[in-house]
C-alpha cells in the first residue's frame, strides 16, 4: 500500500534514518518505537507529505486517504462538537452540496428532458447515501463522541469551550469517521481516560484498515497492533508480533550489543598499542598501515537505551502513623453539579491507590481536596500522625521560580545531593548535558512537568500524590518513575489511565463514577477484569428483565440466573477456598499459643532462663504469626464480601 524506497533524511547534518526500505500493507497494525530523537514524528511527517525526504522517496497506492494526529495542539473554534466533527467529513459534504445543487435546478427548469436528467442524478445520489451509510451518520458521530468520553450535552457545546485534551478527541474523532486507508496517531492516549481508552482499543482492533502508532502506552500498543517497527541506529526494521515479543527481542538484541561493544573497545585498545609499539619499525611497517586500515573501517557500535537508565530513589520518608489520611463523609458541588457525594476512605501506610473514572467525575478533584488544594463542601480530611504530603499535577509546573536553571530549581527541593546526584536525576528526566542549566522560563510545557516531577521525587513526603505523571515522559522514565514508586514505602493516590505503569504499582483501585464511587480491593488488572465481568452481569440482568417484560418463558429466565449464580461461584470460590484454610491455620496457631500460655503461667519455668527465654521468643513469633493471618483474613474476607454485595446488587 505504501513503499519508502532508499529513503534518507538529516537535520543539520546528522542522518535520522539512511536509505531506508520497508513497506506498509493493507491492515498493518504498526507500532513505531525508538529512543527520543530518533525520528518517528519525523516519520509520520514524511507519510503525509508534512516533510520531505532528503534523498529517495515514498511510492503510495493512488488515491490513499491517509488520517493523520499529531502530538501538536490543534485546536477548532466556531462550531459545536458535533458540527466540527461532520465538517470534516468531505466526502457526505460533498453528497450534501451535490444534492442541494440538483434540487436548486429542478425548481428553476421547464425543459422536459433536462428535468429528467436530474431526476436520473438525484436517484444515484440517493444511492450513494444509502452505500456510505448517509442517514446513519449522525449516530455514528455521537458513538464515537460518546466512546471517547463527551456526554450529550457536549455535542450541542461550541468547541471552543473545551481544553487541549478535548480538542485532541475532537480531531481523534473526526479521523476515526473518516474512511482512511490508514491511520497514523501520534501519543493518542495522553489525555484519554481508562474508559476512553478501553474504547479507542476496541475501535482500533476492529478497524480494517492500516495502523501506524507512536506511543509510550505499552498496554494500548500491545492491544492493538500486530507488527513493531523500530527505529535504531538510523536503520528502519519490522518485528512481527506483538510490542511484548519485541521487547523479547530487543533484551537479546542489547546484551549482545553490549558485549560487541566491549569486544570492540578491546580490540581497538590492543591494535592501538600495536601501532605505538612498532610505528617506526621499518620490519613492521606493512602490519602497522594494516592496523591503522582495520581501525578506520570499524563501524561505531550504539549502545542501547537500557545502558543509559539511571536508577532513581525516593528518599526513605519519615514513617507515617497507621492511617495517614482518612476521608469522611465528603462533598464536593461545583453549583448545582455534584462531583463527589458522601466519599468515605481510609488510606493506611503503604497503599497505593489508582484513582481511574472517566474524565470530569471527580479525580482530580479528590486528589486535589486530599492535597489540601481546593476545599471541599462538606467533610473533612483527617490527617494522621507524622504524615506528610506532597502533590504533583500538570498546573504545579506553573509554580516553578522561571529565573532559575533547571538543576537549581530541582536543588531546591534536595539541599543534601550533590551536583553530579541531580545531574543523574535530571538525565534520566531527559535533561542532559548543557540542558540543565536552561532557565525554566524558556522551557516548554512537558518539560516543565519533568522538572516539577524530579522536585516531587527528592522530597520527604511519606504520602505522594501525582495527577497524570506520565502524560510527558518516554517509555525510560516511565520506568524509574514506576521502579521508584514501587520501592516507595509510603502512600501513594495516583490519577492515571497508564495501565502497563499502574499494574506494579497498586494494591488498590477507586473508581469515580457520576458521583458516587468504588473501592476494588486489588491491582488494575483486578479492577479491569472485575469492571468487564460487573459489565457482563449488568447485561445479563438488562437482559433478564426484558426478558420478563416481554413475557419469556419462566425457563429462560432461571437459565440466565443459573449463569449469574455460576459466574458468581467462579469469582468468590478460590477466596473462600483461602478462608477456609487461613482459617484452619488461625485456629491451629491460637492452640499452640494457648500451650505456650500455661507453659509461661507455670511459675517453675522461670527456674531455667534459658527455656524461658526460648518460650518467651516462641510466644512472640506465634503472636505475630496470629496477627498476620488475622490481617491476611479480614483482608480476603473484605474482598468476598465486596464481590458478593456486587452481585447482590446484581441480583436485584
């Protein structure tokens, strides 16, 4: 579908990619990866003729329609939602404008024949509508508004009231009504919502058309695309599978690279002595312009990525008191909107929470009022002993000093690291070389919010709060950010649809819905199947009622509450399983502590130290023993009893 043929470009005289050859076929689901810099915009710039090629060129089928999103703000003004959506749409423009023109002559001719023709013309327009769909379009539009987040009320909104992550669904969405041949997106995900995202996942996974991704989400890449094409060491190659068997790939790849590399260094430092040590022998003359030949045709070997991580840590925070924060009975209205109704959580030492729901329910309105950001209506936040809080969000950039350089603005926050321990830092940020000693005011947005987030690292906060995180960092930093959160031993309430970079991290998810919310007793992969299964049920349920509504067959009916019942024997029977057990071993270890009790009650023990010593130490690790199984029991028994009322609830 489309051939680069021998294809280079090059910025200032260094080469991105160098006569390159690949091609694109029909329902391709590409990701495109590579390091920072090395040309993948570039790439989908080159694909819609934004850039041209220094040399070679792109040969694509004729007639290609090509949907193109990029990391840029771009933003509509003057129509509602749903106007600038249809706007875009040439093609049923195009039969709209055809079809008014027809109608126009037809009032304004007499003549017999001509009117005939342009009844035989408005038939085929006709036609054509019914081939495009034309009289579905406008709730195709409105789905796909929907399924990337805008409520009803918005489609009749101006565009003009909406923020750049709205904007970007917009232009999502008027590429995804559009029918391309391909589509190429470039971060798509930043500022979708986990509901948004699961939607634009099942969308592209039933496209037929073909892919082309860039994207820091390995969830989303790993969901939708069935070829990896990386760029490295200005060469272009293709992996077949999915981004999980690259990445296997690549781990090889690297440590093979390493080894080369150090091969290569050796050699060179050998042949270089060669050369010293007999220059001016005139009997080793001919070896030695040899050497100097082998030296000048070796090919520089780029390490990897992996070779340049640094490894981040929190310092260790001062220990919290059991509950750090406790939120009661909270409020939050914004006028006659109410955003959160009667929230009521506990946060204990060492959680970490994902707080995910779909845009404008609430999120970062708790995570604010938490942060003691914004008031809320009614309620209260109760802050436990010794906590400690710190709160990072896209707007706490703004509150960077913008006279200072970048690592002086870190420094604040960490007044005992050293220069070359921040210059570390700021690396693994993408801050290298002279880049750290920019003034903050001339930086852009995302890097800023690097900035702001290296700050909320070198702080000694033992309760963390961070909104978005990852919104402007690549797949590296991604993964210190998440390697030093999950060596974390404070709390941690974290905003984010990340699900490949939340799934190491929490123990724990609240979903923000319409008000209300839910707590899920387990990680994000417990939270998706659970909200999938819950989704499940709900139809199920819809469908037993319409069932009984139209009078089905009592038979029918006990079949799809038999269904409910099994589904909810397969999801409480491996917990109640492990209830049982830690059961019988509470049981077992209270009899062994009771032994051990009349052992220290009887009075002659205390004649041999020794066995009173070990007895003593004995009860201590039965005591503690007791206390973990207790604590590993109530916290099954919380889950049981949340996925029983859930289809309670279900049950009516």
């Amino acid at each position: 579908m489309i051939d680069f043929v021998n294809l280079s470009i090059q910025y200032s005289g260094k080469y991105l990619f160098e006569d390159i050859n690949l091609k694109i076929n029909k329902e391709d689901k590409i990701a495109l990866v590579g390091a920072n810099g090395t040309g993948k915009s570039t790439l989908l710039k080159l694909l819609t003729n934004k850039e041209q090629p220094e040399s070679g060129k792109i040969v694509a089928k004729k007639n290609i329609r090509i949907g193109y999103l990029p990391q840029e703000f771009i933003e509509s003004k003057g129509k509602t939602v749903k106007e600038e959506v249809k706007s875009s749409l040439a093609d049923i423009l195009n039969i709209e404008s055809e079809e008014i023109k027809i109608q126009r002559e037809l009032e304004l001719t007499s003549d017999e024949e001509h009117r005939h023709e342009l009844v035989h013309e408005l038939a085929e327009i006709h036609e054509l509508k019914e081939r495009v769909d034309y009289y579905t379009l406008d709730s195709r539009i409105e789905k796909v508004l929907q399924g990337l987040g805008f409520s009803n009320n918005d489609l009749n909104r101006l565009t003009d009231e909406f923020s750049g992550g709205w904007q970007m669904r917009i232009q999502l969405a008027k590429i995804l009504l559009s029918s391309n041949d391909i589509i190429l997106l470039d971060e798509p995900t930043n500022h979708l919502d986990m509901d948004s995202l699961r939607w634009l996942i099942d969308f592209l996974v039933s496209y037929k058309g073909s892919l082309v991704i860039v994207s820091h989400d390995k969830y989303f890449v790993n969901k939708v695309t069935n070829k990896t094409l990386e760029i490295f060491n200005r060469k272009v190659s293709f992996y077949n599978g999915k981004y999980d068997a690259y990445l296997r790939f690549k781990e090889e790849r690297d440590i093979q690279l390493v080894k080369d590399y150090e091969a290569q260094k050796q050699k060179i430092k050998d042949t270089q002595k060669f050369i010293e040590r007999f220059r001016y022998k005139a009997t080793k003359a001919k070896q030695v312009q040899s050497r100097v030949k082998q030296l000048e045709k070796l090919d520089d070997i780029e390490l990897p990525d992996s070779e340049k991580k640094i490894n981040v840590k929190f310092p260790e925070p001062a220990k919290s008191g059991v509950i750090p924060v406790e939120v009661r009975h909270l409020y939050k209205s914004y006028g006659a909107n109410k955003v959160l109704n009667d929230v009521n959580i506990v946060i204990e030492r060492g959680d970490k929470i994902a707080l995910v729901g779909p845009n404008g329910a609430g999120k970062t309105t708790l995570a604010k009022i938490l942060a003691d950001k914004l008031a809320p209506s009614s309620g209260e936040i109760v802050v436990g002993h010794n906590a400690a809080i710190s709160y990072y969000a896209q707007e706490v950039a703004d509150d960077l000093n913008l006279t200072l350089d970048v690592i002086d603005a870190v420094a604040e926050a960490a007044t005992d690291k050293t220069p070359g321990e921040l210059r570390n830092l700021l690396g693994s940020f993408l801050f290298s070389d002279d880049d750290i000693f920019k003034k903050v005011q001339v930086l852009s947005g995302g890097e800023k919010s690097r900035v702001a987030i290296a700050k909320i690292l070198l702080q000694k906060a033992n309760v963390v709060i961070l909104d978005e995180p990852t919104n402007h960092l690549d797949i590296t930093s991604k993964a210190i950010l998440q390697k030093a959160l999950i060596d974390f031993s404070g709390a941690i309430i974290l905003v984010s649809h990340d699900v490949d970079f939340l799934e190491p991290i929490v123990n724990k998810v609240i979903e923000i819905r319409d008000g209300g919310y839910r707590i899920f007793h387990g990680g994000i992969d417990y939270y998706l199947q659970k909200t999938q299964e819950l989704k499940q049920s709900e139809q199920s349920r819809v469908s037993t009622t319409n069932l009984a509504d139209s009078q089905l067959s009592k038979k029918e009916q006990k079949r799809v509450e038999a269904e409910l019942r099994q589904k909810r024997y397969k999801s409480t029977k491996d917990l109640k399983k492990s209830i049982e057990e830690i059961e019988l071993k509470i049981s077992k270890a209270e009899e062994e502590k009771d032994e051990i009790e009349t052992q220290l009650a009887d009075d002659s023990l205390y004649r041999d130290a020794e066995k009173a010593k070990s007895i003593n130490a004995d009860y201590a690790k039965i005591k503690a023993r007791l206390e973990q199984l207790y604590a590993n029991w109530a916290e099954i028994s919380e889950k049981l009893e949340t996925i029983e009322k859930e289809f309670e609830d279900l049950s009516g």
